[in-house]
C-alpha cells in the first residue's frame, strides 16, 4: 500500500498509509483526530537506494527522450566478421556464392567461416 501525506490543520504535516482506492479520502490525524486533507509532497529520492535512483533517471530519460535506432548503428569496418557484408575477393564469400546443385545436400551459405549460422 502506498504512503500519502496530508495536513493537519491544527498539528502540520504526517504520512499514513492506506489503499489506492482510500487515497482521496480525508484522514484522522493520529494526534488530535480531525479530519486532514491529502498534500502533494516531493518525494523522497535522497532517501532512496542509489540503484532505485538510477532506475528512475533512466525511466525519465526514456519518457522524453527515448532512444533512436541510428544510436545503435553498425561502427565498425567492413572486415569486422560482426554482421556486416563480405569482401568480394574473400575465399569465405566464394563459398556463399556456391550453387546447391554443386554439392547435394549441402546446406545453402556460408557454414565454413560461421559454422552455426545457416541461411535461408
């Protein structure tokens, strides 16, 4: 259940928990009992884990500013072997070139540089 502040006309400020669907409801001061009102408060992030904190900049960043696909793009060179296109001239991509009526059946692309990949 979360915590809501309200305010006390006579004794100020408390926190009291209760449930989401209670939470637009007066409350009972815990000192004098008159009904108290619901505030806004800030919350408390100085008193929060340092990870939770991470958690919610993220999440804030995310909100406003999500993140593009050209954040992610492919930095490095074409002889990298990570996903991008072969050389011509590399023995590897004659071997992706290779019929399948030259070796029956044998499985289509390269299976020689990246033996756990198969095309299509």
């Amino acid at each position: 259940m979360p915590t809501y502040d309200f305010r006390c006309g006579t004794c100020g400020v408390f926190s009291a928990v209760r449930r989401i669907a209670d939470r637009d409801a007066d409350c009972a001061c815990p000192d004098c009992g008159l009904p108290a009102a619901r505030t806004l408060s800030m919350p408390s992030l100085s008193l929060m884990a340092g990870t939770a904190r991470a958690g919610h900049r993220v999440n804030e960043q995310a909100a406003h500013a999500p993140k593009r696909s050209s954040e992610y793009r492919h930095v490095h060179g074409p002889s990298c072997g990570c996903g991008s296109s072969r050389k011509a001239g590399s023995p590897s991509a004659a071997i992706a070139g290779a019929t399948p009526s030259a070796a029956p059946g044998a499985l289509k692309g390269n299976s020689a540089g990246r033996p756990w990949m198969i095309s299509h």
